[in-house]
C-alpha cells in the first residue's frame, strides 16, 4: 500500500541523509522525496512517498521519531490530503504539431515554457495519475526528457489542536 509521510526536521546539514538512510537500512524503496522550508523559521519539511503495510509503516514512523532532529511525523494515507507532483517534460515537435500538442495539454491545464526548433517543454502540475495520462499522450511525439518533482502533501485543515505546530511541541 502506497504511503505519503510527512517528516517535519530540523533544518539541518545531513537530515536528509540520515532520514533516507533509515529508510534504506530498512529496505525501503523511496518513490520519492521531496524538501523545503516549512511554516516554521529552521524547520524543514519533508515529503516521503514509500509502499508497505501499516504494521511497518508504523514501525517505520518510530523509527523517524527517534532521530534527533526529527519533530513530526504524519502518515497522510491516515488522513484527508492534498497531494501534487511538478512535471516537465520535452517533447519532439516541429511547427506542424504544436498546435496538436497545444490541444492535447489544455485539458490538463498544462502549459507549454519552452519552444525551441524540433522540441518544446510542457509543465504540468496534479496528482501523479493525472500527470501518467498526460505523459502517455505525449508519448507518440517522442519523450525526450523527463523531470518530475515527486509527490508534496499537506493534510487537509488544521492540525489537531487547531494551530501551528512549534518546535517546542
């Protein structure tokens, strides 16, 4: 079963290292990762997308609690959230199918950055099933390169007490 943590640190040289560090230590396998700043000065924010069943996945949560610049750690598979992924990707494309293209990632609500002699770029924010059709469509022009930021979350509403979290608790 898919899981999203979300892993509030210290902002921290080597946090990250260690964090995926214990994940791998554990066999693992990181989907992907995603950090940055939080709504805390010195806070740090990070997105994990990792599979495994709850007994683990619980035993993985302890495990990220005990390491030191660890604050919080949420499973959003456990709660109501927002999920999006960041997409570019380079397409072939000469003059005479840019307009298609154009047609194909509207519906989307992608838009295209970058055009160039043979290629353009399109971006495309959602939600990974979302961005696999896309890339799936854009497929028969020729995929030329591909990034992807991995999937970021926030759980939706307040946090329990209905506040911000500060680093003291």
């Amino acid at each position: 079963m898919r899981h999203i943590l979300s892993v509030l640190v210290n902002d921290q040289p080597r946090v990250l290292a260690r964090v995926a560090g214990l994940l791998g230590r554990r066999n693992f396998n990181i989907e992907s990762i995603s950090v940055g700043e939080s709504e805390e000065p010195g806070l740090s924010r990070m997105v994990i997308a990792t599979r495994g069943d709850e007994q683990t996945m619980e035993q993985v949560q302890k495990q990220l609690h005990k390491l030191v610049d660890v604050i919080k750690v949420q499973d959003l598979h456990d709660h109501s959230a927002v999920e999006r992924e960041l997409l570019l990707v380079k397409v072939g494309a000469g003059p005479a199918t840019r307009m298609e293209i154009s047609g194909i990632i509207e519906p989307f609500r992608a838009s295209i950055v970058d055009v160039g002699p043979h290629s353009l770029i399109v971006q495309a924010t959602g939600e990974r099933s979302k961005l696999d059709a896309l890339m799936e469509l854009l497929h028969p022009y020729g995929i030329k390169e591909v990034a992807r930021t991995g999937v970021t979350a926030l759980s939706r509403g307040a946090n329990k007490a209905g506040v911000a979290l500060t680093a003291g608790g």
